[in-house]
C-alpha cells in the first residue's frame, strides 16, 4: 500500500549526519541510547504525522510520498533541504568582558543563548577563544550537513477518528487522549478538552497549529471547546460571566415560582365561585319548594 501527500501516518526513522554516520535523532528508544541520545521526557515509537504538512523535514517529507507500508527505506536530504547552508554572517564576534559581565566563562564547543538589541534569543556555539575575543557560530548545528534517513512507514490510518486521534497526539502528546471527546463529520470536525488537565498556554498554542493539521487533511469546519477566545480570557472575566449566569438561571426559577404562585391562586379563586354558584342554586331551589 503506498502513501500520498495528505495520507495520516505512523512513521519509524534514524536521522544521520552522512559525513560521519553519527545519529542527531530517532524514534527507536534503544537506539537512541546506544547513540548516547536518549531522552527521558522524549517520546519513542513510531511517530505520527501527515504527509505533505511539514511535520518532517522538508527533504524527508517530499521523499514519502509513493513509500510501500511496511517496507524500509534509505533517504538522503541535501543541507539545503534539510537544515540549511552555513552561513559566515552568523558567526560573532564578542569581547570577554561581554561574557564575564554575565558570570560565564566561554570555552570553545559551549553552548549559548545571547539576547539581541530588539530582544531576540539566539542559540549558539562558541568556536573559540583568543586575545580577548570570543567567536560564536550562530548557524543551526546540523547546517551544511547531508543528511541520511532511515524511515519505515510503519501504518498507514484509514478511520477518520484515529486521524485525528493521531493528530491531538502529535501536537499535544501529554493529553489523556480518553477524556478528549471527538464528533467527525464528512467535512467538520468538533474536538472537546475540557475534561482534560493542560496549561492553558498550552492548549492555546496545540489548537492553533492543530487546527491547521486537520484542515490540511479535508476538514472544512474545525471546532474546539474551550475555544481560544474562551482560554485567552481573563479569570475574573469567566467569573463575572459564570456570575451573570448564575443570576440569570436564578431569576429564571424565580419569575417561574411566581407564575405557578400564580396559577394556584387562580385555581383558587375559580373554585371559590364555583362553590358559590353551587350555593346559590341550592338557595334558588329551596325558595321554589
């Protein structure tokens, strides 16, 4: 069975630098571990993604479609394909002292984070360390590199639920995916997390691009609940609104009780002047007699 773009998969790989064999990634646990790679908060096992959406690399994610299921392949991703060409202008230079001021003592191979004048956070590596200078590539590690991919494609999933099972578990891989309730249609499709315990930044960002996920793979309509709208507001907003509700639902039962006070009152009163009819008929008949 072969895959094409929009297909929802499981997917097994090992990522290597081609240059030296060495392994940057994986989905195998054991093989992460010989690597010297393993993670104890990573995930392992075969990974699901859609085919064509950017979930991969994009050297890799172009090379799926048309694979066999089940069967494995070798893949090789060109730098420019996978993480970029170095570039020399990302290399800086700072002076020592730059670093002193903020208790770090660089040393070549030291990873490090230097904030921007505009603010931004840069990841680099120190190069080295000479005559008060300090070098520091900012290029992404991997860039330049020719990359090898060793990928099966492990299942391919037909059921529209399990897709989008598959999906919430790639965006959002700490939900308990039992308490997430799920209604898929032709073309919409509803996902419910308020039974589920997230932090709400987190939702808030797993909804955005996991909304983009499934209209990628036909879905026209895509709901949430809560919604971001809802998330995003402030708690003493949802307290004010959880109060006016409740104000509400009271006067409702109120304005309720007095319509039934009401009605009992003119049951009351409509069998007061039936009984007086009767009475005055009696009255009537005892005259005649």
């Amino acid at each position: 069975m072969k895959v094409a773009k929009g297909d929802v998969v499981r997917l097994h790989y090992i990522g290597k630098v081609k240059e030296t064999g060495e392994i940057f990634d994986t989905t195998h646990e054991e093989v992460a571990k010989e690597a010297g790679i393993y993670s104890e908060k990573g995930i392992y096992g075969p990974v699901p993604i859609a085919i064509g959406a950017g979930h991969v690399l994009k050297g890799l994610d172009e090379q799926l479609e048309g694979l066999e299921v089940g069967k494995k392949y070798i893949i090789e991703v060109p730098p420019e394909k996978a993480f970029g060409r170095r570039d020399p202008r990302l290399i800086k230079t700072f002076t020592l002292g730059q670093f002193r001021r903020q208790g770090i003592m660089p040393f070549p191979g030291l990873e490090v984070e230097i904030e921007t004048e505009s603010g931004k956070k840069l990841k680099g590596r120190v190069l080295s360390v000479s005559s008060g200078r300090v070098r520091v590539d900012f290029n992404h590690p991997l860039a330049g590199k020719t990359i090898v991919y060793e990928v099966e494609i492990m299942e391919k999933i037909e059921d529209p639920l399990e897709k989008v099972k598959a999906l919430i578990e790639l965006r959002l891989p700490m939900v308990d995916l039992s308490k997430v309730k799920i209604e898929v249609g032709e073309k919409d499709v509803k996902v419910d997390f308020s039974d589920v315990e997230i932090d709400k930044n987190t939702l808030i960002l797993g909804e955005i691009i996991l909304e983009s996920d499934l209209r990628f793979i036909g879905y026209e309509q895509v709901e949430f609940k809560p919604t971001i709208d809802e998330l995003l507001k402030p708690p003493e907003v949802k307290v004010e609104e959880e109060i006016e509700e409740e104000v509400k639902e009271q006067e409702s039962k109120e304005g309720a009780g007095e319509e039934s006070k009401e009605e009992k009152v003119e049951e009351v009163a409509e069998t007061a002047d039936e009984e007086e009819e009767k009475a005055e008929e009696g009255v009537k008949e005892e005259a005649k007699e």
